[in-house]
C-alpha cells in the first residue's frame, strides 16, 4: 500500500494525492502520510541507485584491469597490402 501511495504522491501534490487516492481506492491517506511514504520510497529508490552506480563502477574497473594490453590508435585503419 506504501508504494501505490508514494505512486500518487509523486504525482500530485499530497492533499490532492490523497483525495485522489481516497476517491479511487476508498482507503482515507492523510496528506501527511502520503508526504512520509513519498519520501520513504524516495529513499529506498536513491539507495538502489547508488548501489547500482557503484556495482558498475567496480565492474568496469575490473575489466581494465583485466585488459591484457591496452588498445592504441595509432591513425587510420589501412588494408594490409
């Protein structure tokens, strides 16, 4: 119920949300709460993300390093005659 109510409070402003969410699913979400669970899967979603950002970061830093030569550009890609 947390995330359908955060779902609206995105959405809308919270007293809106929450006569919204009232009209639509006959459960009554204060405004208030609709701004608490709002932030609190605000939370959760910023601290996935992070976790996600460092996960590729360190994958990326163990395919360089396992990189058995660098690639060098050395100019334009010629046919060998």
């Amino acid at each position: 119920m947390t995330r359908l109510v955060a779902i609206t409070g995105v959405q809308l402003p919270f007293r809106a949300g929450s006569e919204l969410f009232k009209a639509l699913t006959l459960v009554s979400v204060s405004d208030q709460a609709m701004g608490k669970a709002t932030r609190k899967v605000g939370q959760i979603i910023d601290a996935t993300e992070k976790q996600w950002q460092l996960e590729n970061e360190q994958t990326l830093l163990k395919k360089v390093a396992k990189a058995s030569r660098p690639c060098v550009y050395t100019g334009l890609l010629m046919p060998r005659k």
